[in-house]
C-alpha cells in the first residue's frame, strides 16, 4: 500500500462518525439507569393530633368511649421530621417520548415522583395519650401533609426536573449526541415522499 493510501486510509478511520444509538437502543440505556433520584429535601413539621371517635358495635362501648373522651380526649403533638425524594422513573420513557434526529435528542420526561419518608427516631414528642394505632394516624397524616406540600411545591419540583435534565444531558453528550432537547410534547416527524 503506498504512503498516500496509509495516509488516506489512517484519515478515514480517525475522521469517520460514531455510529449514534437509535431510539430502541437509547431507551435501553436510560433504563438502566432506571429510577434516577433527583433530589432529597429534609423536612420537619408540627402536627397536632385528635382523633374522632370511631363507631362502636354495642351502646355500652359507645358510652365507654364517650366517657373516655369526655375525661381525657386522645389527644398527641410531635415535630415530625422526614426526607422528601424527588425523583423521575426513567422505566416510563419509550420510543414515544424520546426522538433521535441526526446528533440531536428530544426527550419528554416524566413527572417528577414524591415518595416521604419519615424519620421516626427523630420524632420529637411534645405530649401525647395517644395508643399505638392512633400515634400511626399521626404519622401518616404528617407523611401525607409533607408529600401534599412537596407536590405543590414549583420550585421544588422545578429543581428536581432540572437535575433530572442535567444527569440526562450528560448521558447523551457522552454517547455522541451535540444536542439535547427538553420538550413538553414530541414535535410532528417529517413526512417522508
């Protein structure tokens, strides 16, 4: 092979493109990244609690309860602490939410997901006559009061997707993509004639 041929030869396999994943396989990638955790937010709050008196089978359990009540309500106050995670499940992306075109990516992402998790060692009690099952109504209602305010929370769910589309940005450009998109709906494909 002659000097110029080598040369030719050395340029076209040092110069030639990277063979980009399609859609099929880039979906296969981000799942293997499956859940991507995109932010943790600690949390406390102080949560008074009285439960309601539940219906009893026989008028003399009724009455029991009643005096009961009557004497000392059930009654319990906690500064409950918690974690928020906030998160995209990656498992949902398919071929309908990603398009590849060239060396260009356009993604819908999913929603961000909240799952709280309480602290209870770190459960402060202020004061409390509540049982065991009404002490795990006060904790679920504080799970739910802090899920309910990390959801509505934009900005917190704002921060999340931003996470979420920096990690996702950084997968592409190393995989060979020189532009990522973040869309709220796939636009139209070209028609092809």
């Amino acid at each position: 092979m002659s000097p110029l041929a080598s040369r030719g030869l050395v340029w076209h396999l040092s110069h030639r493109e990277a063979r980009l994943p399609d859609a099929p396989a880039l979906v296969l990638k981000i799942r293997e990244v499956a859940r991507l955790e995109t932010l943790d937010v600690s949390l406390y709050k102080k949560i008074d609690f009285s439960p309601d008196p539940r219906e009893q089978a026989t008028v003399w359990a009724s009455l029991a309860q009643w005096a009961s009540y009557t004497v000392r309500p059930p009654r319990g106050r906690a500064i409950v602490f918690a974690v928020a995670h906030l998160g995209l499940d990656l498992r949902k992306l398919d071929t309908d939410s990603l398009r590849v075109t060239g060396r260009r990516v356009e993604v819908v992402l999913p929603r961000v997901q909240t799952e709280v998790e309480l602290r209870p060692a770190e459960v402060e009690i202020i004061g409390s006559n509540l049982n065991s099952e009404q002490t795990a109504q006060l904790f679920e209602r504080a799970r739910n009061a802090f899920e309910a305010e990390v959801v509505a929370d934009k900005v917190l769910q704002e921060r999340a997707r931003e996470s979420a589309r920096q990690s996702l940005r950084s997968l592409f450009v190393g995989l060979g993509f020189s532009e990522v998109a973040f869309v709220e709906k796939l636009s139209p494909e070209p028609q092809r004639g």
